[in-house]
C-alpha cells in the first residue's frame, strides 16, 4: 500500500505530525467502512444461499469460516 505525503511546506514537526495521524485516521475509517459493507454482502448471499437450499456447511467452506458463523452471521441480520 502507497501512502502519498501530504504537502509539507511551512509546516513544523507537530503539525508535520497531526497531518499524518489525520491522513491515517481517514484511511482507517475507510478500511473500516469497507469492511463492513463486505460483511453485510456476505450475511446477504449466505442468507440467498439459505433460502436455495444451501447448507450452512457448504456456505462456511466458501468463507472459510465455521458453521457456527455463518449460523451466527445469519442472526445477526435476522436471516435465521
């Protein structure tokens, strides 16, 4: 991952600083708001995947993730 430099010129070690942590702070919320709408779309096809006859096995091996998960992945939006 390439992180750009912020435009440095007349800042000094603490503003240099504060422009890095809110750089990363951005990115971050970013990362996290990514990670969340791919959490839901996974809860949503195993939920479509649930209602075609799909078993809750057949759906971890897909995520790579236990039975229990996805059961738990499931309930948490009210699929099952």
């Amino acid at each position: 991952m390439s992180v750009s430099s912020p435009d440095t010129t007349g800042l000094d070690r603490k503003d240099l600083a504060r422009s890095y942590l809110k750089m990363a702070g951005n990115e971050h919320r970013t990362i996290q708001a990514q990670l969340e709408e791919s959490a839901s779309k996974r809860a949503h096809f195993a939920a479509i995947g649930r209602k075609h006859g799909i078993t809750y096995r057949e759906i971890a091996e897909h995520y790579g993730v236990t039975e229990g998960a996805v059961r738990q992945m499931l309930k948490r939006i009210g699929g099952e």
